[in-house]
C-alpha cells in the first residue's frame, strides 16, 4: 500500500462533485437555490 490512496479519493471526490444542486433551469427560484448552496 501506498499514499496514492489519498491522491485517487482526491479524484474520486471531485468527479463525483455535483455542479448543480437543483434543477437550476427549470426557473428563477430553483436558479438561485442551486446558486447558494454551491456558494455553501
Ligand atoms: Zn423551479
């Protein structure tokens, strides 16, 4: 075993990282929820 663990949970971690919360196009609410809770 080494430390690359670390570095593939790194990996793992982001790509599994939504880029959106909430059906932020479905309209102006959903819009800006997604948007604070990515600033979260
Ligand atoms: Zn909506």
């Amino acid at each position: 075993m080494s430390m690359n663990w670390i570095d593939e949970a790194k990996r793992v971690f982001r790509a599994k990282k939504p880029e959106h919360f909430t059906e932020y196009g479905h309209c102006e609410e959903c819009a800006e929820h997604d948007e604070t809770l990515l600033k979260s």
